[in-house]
C-alpha cells in the first residue's frame, strides 16, 4: 500500500522515516510523495578515454567517471543524449518494512529530464542520499541548479518486515553512501 501524504508526514515526524535535512512539508510533500532536491555532486563518463566498458572487468571501472562539484547558486549544464549520476541533498532511512520508489516529476519530464534509468526502488533498510540516473533526452541543454526539486519518492507498506532488509544483504553495495556512486555490477560477477 502506497502511503498518503498524512502518513509520510507522521511517519516523518514519529522518525520511523528518517529524512535529513527536514523535509519543508509546504513544499516538498505531494498527495502521496515527497519531493527529494538536487544535491550539488556529479559523476561524469569518461567516454573519451574509456572505449568500452565490461561489467566482468573491475580494471575498465578504474577512471570511469570523474566527480563535479558544482558551488552554490551554479548550474551544472547536462547536454542533449548526456547521461550522468547525480545525488539527493536529502539522506533517508527507512525501517524493515517499508520500501520506497524515485520516480521523476511530471515538469522535468515535460523538458526531457529522466531522473533513474532503472534503478527506481529504495530498500527496505537502506540508508544513505540518493544516487540518481540523469539523462536529457530533449534537444537542448539544461541547467540544474543544486537545491532544485528533481524527484519524488512514494513510499509503500511492506506485508510484514523485511527478513534480510537492505544492510543485511551480502551484496549491500550502496548502502550509506554519501555521493553518487558508480555501478559496481562488478562485485555481482566476481561472487
């Protein structure tokens, strides 16, 4: 069951979902999600110095992207077809039994920004900022500006709780991370 924006709010506020810094409910909560900002980190691709990428090599990660740390009120211009990760400002925990989705706001779409590629579903149990799969597929560049709503997260209610949540997985590969992380499909292949 996806939460209403009554339940986000007092779950919020009870701590059972954990969101740093304080989300500003006036703005940021929807009907039944709640709107996550840009942080100001980005992972760009190298894709002039690597000429193709195995996910069975761990060497061709090496140098794959390089971070960009855009400073406060200072776009970060993404190009047209221009795929980067980019983080949440916002840090979530969430308990054992609820699971959330990133999905992407109707206004960015409008302009040809996808937020995730794929990889849409928070955990239950996961804790850390958010990376997000950013890709312009419009005709012209855009800026984001850090700060800026770029999401939304929709939470849902598991039957009962997790028995391995997020932390206790063996393959827990993104747990607690604090900047956008690159793939580490990687690990998947080596175990």
């Amino acid at each position: 069951m996806i939460l209403s924006d009554r339940d986000i709010k007092k779950y919020i506020e009870e701590g059972k979902i954990k969101v740093v810094p304080k989300p500003n409910f006036e703005i940021q909560l929807g009907p039944a999600s709640l709107d996550f900002r840009l942080g100001n980190e980005f992972r760009v691709f190298n894709h002039t110095v690597k000429p193709y990428i195995d996910p069975k090599d761990p060497k061709t990660f090496h140098n794959l992207t390089e971070i960009v740390k855009v400073s406060k009120n200072k776009p970060f211009v993404l190009q047209p077809s221009q795929f980067i990760l980019g983080i949440t400002l916002e840090e979530i925990e969430l308990p054992d039994d609820i699971g959330a989705r990133i999905e992407g706001r109707s206004s960015w779409g409008r302009l040809g920004i996808i937020v995730h590629s794929t990889a849409g579903y928070i955990d239950p149990g996961f804790k850390g900022r958010l990376t997000l799969e950013i890709s312009n597929i419009g005709m012209l560049p855009i800026l984001l500006y850090p700060g800026m709503r770029i999401c939304q997260i929709a939470f849902e209610t598991l039957s009962s709780p997790a028995e391995k949540p997020y932390p206790k997985k063996k393959d827990a590969k993104y747990f607690g991370d604090m900047d956008p992380q690159e793939s580490k499909i990687h690990k998947d292949l080596s175990s």
